[in-house]
C-alpha cells in the first residue's frame, strides 16, 4: 500500500506549481490562474470536520460529471487506471490507483481546522 510519503511526494512533483508547496493554493503557476487553486489544506474543515475522501479522490481522478475542458486541473484518472490498490472510501473498499491513494492519505495528514 501507498503511505502518507509517497503521496507527499507524488504532491510536490504534481501540485505544488498550482496549489504550492504548502498546498494552500499559491504556487507560481497558481497565481496566474483566472480561478485560484484550493487551499488543500481546508477540505476537512469545508467539509464538517470531515475529510471529503469520495469527493477528493473523484475531482483528482478526474470526476466523469465535470468536462476536462471545464476545469484547468489536469485529469490523472488515464494513467493510472492499470495499477489499482483498494483504498476504504466512505466505508466500502475502492480500487484506487496507487499514486493518489498516497495522495489521498498524504492531503487527509494536511488538514488543519480553524
């Protein structure tokens, strides 16, 4: 299984331009963004205390709802559909690609409340 490392990891090398190093939304490419990144480390705190894991893990995949042309965040869904490790998501076990599994449990370790 992935660790909160790999996903830290998996984060610097794809997010930080947008959401910065500390995830709250002011990386350089971020800045010129008509729309501002989220600030990453708030999801739990918009979301009742609670990591919104389900809808997360469907925006970074890139959610079938939302047109890729609706949205400048990249779709990582493609390419990594062929290596999947099953990750419990609102209680039922969720194949998941292995890269944002550790995104996953990388962003939940980030959250801060108010």
């Amino acid at each position: 299984m992935p660790t909160r490392s790999d996903g830290a990891a998996f984060f610097a090398q794809n997010c930080t331009s947008c959401h910065g190093a500390d995830a709250r939304g002011a990386g350089p490419t971020g800045r010129t963004l008509t729309v501002a990144p989220t600030d990453l480390t708030k999801l739990s705190a918009e979301n009742g205390g609670t990591f919104p894991e389900a809808r997360a893990l469907a925006y970074i995949y890139g959610d079938p709802i939302d047109s890729h042309l609706a949205r400048v965040m990249p779709q990582f869904g493609d390419e990594m559909a062929l290596d999947l490790v099953p990750v419990e998501i609102d209680g039922i076990l969720t194949p998941t690609p292995r890269e944002l599994a550790g995104l996953l449990f990388y962003l939940e370790s980030i959250q801060q409340y108010p």
